[in-house]
C-alpha cells in the first residue's frame, strides 16, 4: 500500500498542472493522424485539447467483472484475458499491439502496463 501511495503522490506531482476534475467531454473526433476532444468545465468553459489518442476512463459500474466474448473469438490468435488480480503477469508486452476493452482504474492501469513493459501500440 505504502508503495501505490508513494506512486500517487509522484505521478500527481508530475500531472498536477494538466488534471482537471468535473470535466464534461463534449465531442472526440478524428482528426488527421490524431484526435480532437472538446470539453467544457464550469470555471473555464470550452477546452479543445488535439492528442495522438485518447483513452476514457470512467467508473460507473463496481461488482463482479463480466466475462465478455466477441464472434470469432476463437481464432483469434492472440492474447485474450481479464487485467484483473495480476492475470497479465505472464504477458511479453514487447512489440505487441494492444487492445484495452473496459474502464476506470483497471483499464489505465493495463494500459501502463503494457507501455511500460514495451507495447508497440495501445
């Protein structure tokens, strides 16, 4: 616990001038090779932020995690698995595209993950 806190307090050293909080996401659009995310917050109106990506996470959902299938699943032939309870400890990131389905914590937590440990793309 000690060791998450400690990461908190750097990470929120590190991003404190470019974190809001009570955000309101208007629009995300394609634009180019990146993104464009309109938002607007109370205290200072309409923000346009252009990015290579965007990744929302959000918590509006707490309870047991859904197992969820796609239709053709099956020949897939990568890695399928749940971001949950160190289940992506096995995982060699390196060079590897990536795909994180979900949201909240968990979702940005995977997705550091596997950019930390050499993901090509996420």
């Amino acid at each position: 616990a000690r060791e998450m806190i400690t990461d908190i307090a750097k990470l929120a050293k590190e991003v404190d001038a470019s974190t809001c909080c009570g955000v309101k996401v208007v629009r995300i659009a394609k634009q180019g090779n990146g993104y464009m995310t309109i938002s607007q917050t109370d205290h200072a109106g309409t923000h346009i932020t252009v990015s290579r990506g965007v990744v929302l996470a959000i918590n509006d959902r707490v309870g047991i995690p859904r197992q969820i299938t796609w239709a053709g699943q099956e020949s897939f032939r990568g890695i399928i698995t749940t971001g949950t309870n160190d289940n992506l400890a096995h995982v060699d990131w390196r060079g590897k595209r990536v795909v994180v389905v979900g949201m909240g914590a968990f979702a940005i937590e995977n997705t550091r993950t596997a950019l930390e440990h050499g993901a090509e793309h996420v």
